[in-house]
C-alpha cells in the first residue's frame, strides 16, 4: 500500500534555531501534501496545504513565514520551523493523497518537536 | 469553513460490546467521511470512509453510517475487544472526487476504552 515516511521522528533544538521535517511519498506521486500539528491529547489541526511547484496555501492563524513549506518534488514536501519557541513545541505529522481519484489520505509517522 | 464536532470525548465500555461514536459537520459541500484510530504517539490509521453517495458502510466489526440531510455521521464498533482501545477521529472534507481539496478537518477525538 501507499507509504508515507516523516523524517525526523523526534527532534529536540534549542529556542531560536530551525529545525526542518521532511515528508516523503515512497511509491506514488503527491501533487498535494498537508501539515497538520496535534497538541498532547487534542485533535489534529491542519497548518497548510502544500502544492507541488507553487506556494503553500496556510490556514488562518497560522504564521507562513515561520512554518515554511517547501514541495520542489513530486515525492517531497518540507516544513521548517524557523526561530523556534517552547511554544512551537507538538507533534507535527504530514499527509499525501496519490494524484488519483477516490485516493484516501495516508499520514506519516509524525515528528515529535521539542524546543528547550 | 467547515466544523466537525465528535461526541463523546471518552467512552468506556466492556468487552464485548459495541460502541458508538457520533459526529456532525457544518459544510454541506463535504463529501467524504474517513475515520482514524490513533495510538499513542503514533500515526492516525485509516479505518474505514464513507462518500456522500452512500449511507452505509460496513467491514466486520466496524461500519458507518451518514445521513447527508442531518449533517451527521457514526462509527458503530460491535463486539469490541481490548485492542480497540485508542483514540478514533471522525473527519470531513470535500476532496473525495479529486483535485486538491482533499484536507481533512477533524473532529477533537474520543478516547475509547475497552475493559476486559
């Protein structure tokens, strides 16, 4: 079945550096990836929509400048949280639907973010 | 934007019996019902969607319902066991049938618990 990889699973950084995730779609094509973040015990809040060759659509109230998306590739998305906080710390898990009809949405394993 | 509200928020029920869970959302352009079980810090797992052009849905032990004119649709569990336990989300969205609208807002979980 369809895989979706998340790199790093967790990373632990320090207040005011970057740290960058990677989404990867092992055997089908993503035209479109989404970034969600899920808080301890809550539900998963969608970040943005990633668009293959153009830019990220974001959801309100979420910062484009400091969670920046990347999707160079058919097989590729990136977020990077630039200047992080305490407060940016969650679970941040990507998903990707293959380019077809009726495709489900697969997740990746997610990134466990902890800034110190 | 569409609102997803999922009822209860923690169900403990015996093993052996069912459970339900319920959901409501507020798009009615959304065609495309998908329910997840999450783990512990694991990834959300795709256990079993509906499309608008269906109202019922079933795979063993698992089915679900959605009634279209009501805005509503349930996760119905028969003969739980311990494995079961997690937390399951409902979610919505308008993607089913292609194109890049396919993120998924999500209903805040329910913890269920199944005792043995």
């Amino acid at each position: 079945g369809a895989v979706v990889s998340q790199h790093p699973s967790r990373v632990i950084c320090k207040s005011g550096t970057s740290v960058k995730i990677e989404c990867r779609s092992l055997d089908f094509q993503a035209t479109t990836m989404f970034w969600y973040r899920q808080f301890p015990k809550q539900s998963l809040m969608l970040m943005a929509t990633s668009n293959e060759g153009s830019k990220a659509t974001y959801e309100q109230g979420v910062e484009k400048d400091k969670f920046l998306i990347n999707h160079a590739s058919l097989t590729l998305s990136t977020l990077t949280v630039t200047s992080a906080h305490p407060e940016d710390s969650s679970f941040y898990i990507c998903s990707a639907r293959e380019d077809r009809q009726n495709s489900p949405l697969h997740f990746g394993n997610g990134t466990r973010l902890t800034v110190t | 934007g569409e609102n997803v509200e999922q009822h209860p928020s923690t169900l403990s029920v015996q093993e052996g019996d069912s459970a339900v869970i319920k959901c409501t959302y507020s798009d009615s352009a959304s065609n495309y019902f998908p329910w997840y079980k999450q783990e512990l810090g694991k990834r959300p797992q795709l256990i079993i969607d509906i499309r608008s052009n269906v109202g019922e849905k079933k795979d063993q032990r698992i089915a679900v319902t959605l009634n279209k004119t009501a805005k509503h649709f349930s996760l119905h569990i028969t003969e739980t066991q311990p494995e079961d336990s997690a937390v399951y989300f409902c979610a919505a969205s308008r993607g089913a049938y292609g194109g890049s609208q396919g993120n998924l807002i999500f209903g805040k979980g329910t913890k269920l618990s199944v005792k043995p």
